[in-house]
C-alpha cells in the first residue's frame, strides 16, 4: 500500500441517501461514511456518479460537503466530486472542498458538446486550476 500517497489505500465510492423530497439526508450520509472509514476505507469519494453529483445543485452540494464537516467527517478523508457543464461553478466547488480541507478533487473533464483534443483539454484543466487558486491537488475523471 502506498503509505504516503494522496488518497492512497482503499477508496469507496459512497452512495447519497435522499430524502423523499429529493433532498440528500446528511445524518445518514455521515453515519454511512463513519461506518466506511471505521471498516477499513482510507478516503471516501462524495459526489461522484454514485454518490449523485449531478443529480444535484452547486448550493445542495456545497451544502452537503460542510454538513459532513460539521458533522465530524474530516475534509482530508474526502475525494468530492466538483465536475459541472461550467467552470465558474466547478471552480465555485473546488473552493469550497479546500474550505473544508480537501486535498484533491475529482474534476470531469469538458463532454458536453464535443469531444476535446488533448490540447482542448490541457487548456480546459489549466483554467480550472488557474481559477480555483486553492492550492488543491486536482485529479480528473474520464467519464466511461
């Protein structure tokens, strides 16, 4: 195992309980990855594809972030999910996972409308970071 590795060991992808108004349940979400972490999981990834990033708001998902924070999930055992359509809100979440101590993110690349060459997407990946200014380390996703 790679002991000093950013998010090295076991990672789990977490699934987000919702309401049945559609609202993410933030006490079970936090249960939940208690339960991860006690079991073994190094980092949890939130707000992925299982976990209904997009599925939700950039205030719901911000929102949900600083409810783990406050509810004593530690920023730097988690790997959130930030990819939107727009760099502004991407950016928006990037900062707001630093907030909460974060060390890295996963980061969609852009899908929307085409496929981008490889210097499409060192540009698109070069903005983001630029912009975020966080300092946070920034892993990508390749949708399948």
């Amino acid at each position: 195992m790679l002991k000093n590795a950013l998010y090295g060991g076991v990672n789990a992808a977490v699934l987000t309980p919702m309401r049945d108004d559609l609202s993410p349940d933030l006490d079970t979400l936090a249960a939940r990855c208690r339960w991860l972490l006690a079991n073994g999981t190094n980092g949890l990834a939130v707000l992925g594809t299982t976990g209904e990033g997009n599925s939700l708001g950039i205030e719901e998902r911000l929102d949900l972030l600083e409810g783990l924070a406050e509810r004593g999930i530690e920023g730097q055992r988690l790997l959130p999910g930030v990819g939107t359509t727009a760099i502004t809100d991407t950016v928006r979440l990037i900062r707001g996972a630093a907030k909460i101590g974060c060390q890295g993110v996963l980061v969609l690349p852009p899908f929307y409308y085409k496929t981008p060459s490889e210097d499409g997407l060192f540009a698109y990946f070069s903005e983001v970071i630029n912009r975020a200014g966080t300092g946070t380390h920034i892993s990508h996703a390749v949708p399948g």
